[in-house]
C-alpha cells in the first residue's frame, strides 16, 4: 500500500459524541492524501463503534488499555504515522476547509530548514482569532519561551522527521505539551506562523483547556526542563513564574504563590500585573478573587465574548 503523503493522529478519550465532526472535517478536505489514525486512550464510552462506523479506508484506528493522556496518544499516532507530514486534530474541535491544502503548499515552499506551519485557529461563537503570528521572524527559539497557551496544534503541519528529531511529546505533560514541545523544536529548526484561520476551537465541557488543577504541575515542568534557557532570558522566566503563582493562588496555594511572585519581580519588577496579585495575596482571598476575576474578564474581552 503507498504510503500517503499526511498522517493526521488524532487522540480521544470518552469523546463519542464530539467525535464525528471531528474526523469528517478531517476526511472532508480537499488533500486526499492522507491517513487519520485515531488513538483511544482508553475510553469506556462508545468512541470505538463512532470511529469503526466510518466507513473510510483512511481511517485507522488504534486502542490503549488504559488513559495515560493525550501526550503518550499522540506519541503512540507518531510512531505508527507512515506519512512524512503530520498533522494534529483534537477530537472536539473542528478543521476548516482547505486547510491541508493549503498548509502542504505553504510548507513544500519553505526550505528545509522550517520543521513546521502553524496557522491561526477561532474559538467557536468569539470574534478574535488566537494568530501565532507575531513571532519576531529569526528570534523563534528564545521568543517561544514567553508564548505558552498561544499554540494550538490543530493547525500545525509539520516534518515527522523534525517531530522525532527532537523526541516527539513529553508524557509527564497533561498540558501545554504542544508548547513545551515547540521549545524544542525551536532550539533546532525554523518555524513558520500563517496568519489565516485553519481550525475551530469548540467549548466542550471537560476539555483539557479548563482542567485549571493541572496547570500548576505542567508548567513548572516545563520551567524546570528549560530552566537553563529561560534563566538566560529573565523576563520569559518572569512570566511563567507570574503563571505559575497565578495558578497557585486560584489553588489557595497562597505562601507557595506570593514565593512565585517575589521570584518574578525580582527578574522584571516593571510587571504590573504581578504587583497587583502580590497585594492581593496579602489581603485575603476576596482581593485575590477580584484580580483573578479581572484578569479573566480582559481575557474574554480581547477574545471577543461578552
């Protein structure tokens, strides 16, 4: 059998009802060439009989005893993709189309040199469009230490050969793997970002977005793996030392926080931001849930949502 020109790996767990639309706008792109291997990382819904219902040879189904998280899924979609490209879905969002088109076009241009494309993705019913685009060109590998939660690989394309390259997905990560994931990529290969929307994020409870609880752990991993680049850069480090006592104090981790937050003021105390949940901290919990509330509603404000 020839091997297609895209592997696309998609990892799910318990997401039968998303689980459809998902994979026809994968199937419904205009780039023929392609396998879907969806990886179930052990659900006990009926995502097997969603997947092997679809009655299209491209699909590939494969099937983990038990949920391990979507870093070792996609790391198991990885190793058995027979495509030179590969492309990521997550299993309750949504491709537009043309988007595999127009990423194989816009990554055969680029020379050698570039691992991957990115395109820009919409969250659903929002205005404003999540762009990875102002990356200043050349600087990737030390601007990307400051960009977590602005990547999102449901519009990434990229070189299996870099993706292995550099180790494919850490496992310990149950978020913000696709960033820690970039870093990496970036200390060895050009990136490219393209500012048209390629993917629709969609609001679904449950989603590893919202789960706050494992965001503390993930990203100071990823502080502690990377610590010798980013003690190199210290304003990036002061901002993943501002998120991780952000998630603290939303955790009532209030002294592990405002440690958190002296460290990154002594690195950039021009950080507002950080100043004002410092003093929050030490007037009690309503102080800290009014700047946490205010940083959240600017967020939904510059997406859009009212």
């Amino acid at each position: 059998m020839t091997a297609p020109c895209v592997s696309v790996v998609l990892p799910t767990y318990n997401r039968a009802p998303t689980l459809p639309r998902a994979i026809h706008s994968v199937l419904a792109q205009g780039f023929r060439e392609l396998e879907l291997i969806v990886v179930d990382d052990g659900s006990s819904d009926d995502s097997e009989a969603v997947v092997r219902a679809i009655a299209d040879p491209r699909v590939v189904y494969l099937r983990r005893d038990k949920c391990s998280g979507a870093a070792a899924a996609r790391n198991v979609g990885l190793a058995a993709a027979r495509g030179e490209l590969i492309a990521f879905q997550d299993s309750d969002d949504e491709w537009l189309p043309g988007k595999l088109e127009q990423q194989v076009e816009r990554l055969d241009a680029l020379p050698a040199e570039f691992a991957l494309t990115q395109g820009a993705v919409q969250f659903e019913g929002l205005s404003a469009q999540y762009l990875f685009s102002d990356l200043p060109a050349g600087e990737e590998r030390t601007a990307i230490l400051a960009c977590n939660n602005t990547t999102f690989m449901q519009a990434w394309l990229a070189r299996k050969a870099a993706l292995l390259a550099v180790g494919g997905f850490d496992e310990r990560l149950h978020q913000w793997e696709d960033w820690e994931l970039l870093i990496r990529i970036c200390q060895r290969y050009r990136v490219d970002f393209d500012p048209r929307v390629m993917a629709v994020i969609h609001d679904t409870p449950g989603s590893l977005i919202k789960q706050h609880h494992r965001r503390v752990q993930s990203l100071s991993t990823i502080v502690d793996k990377h610590r010798a680049l980013m003690d190199a850069h210290p304003r990036a480090m002061a901002l993943n030392l501002y998120g991780i006592a952000r998630f603290k104090l939303i955790a009532s981790e209030d002294r592990d926080a405002r440690t958190h937050l002296l460290r990154s003021l002594r690195l950039d105390p021009t950080q507002l931001r950080a100043w004002a949940l410092l003093l929050a901290s030490l007037l009690g919990r309503p102080a800290v849930r009014k700047v946490v509330d205010w940083r959240e509603a600017r967020r939904q404000r510059a997406m859009g949502k009212t």
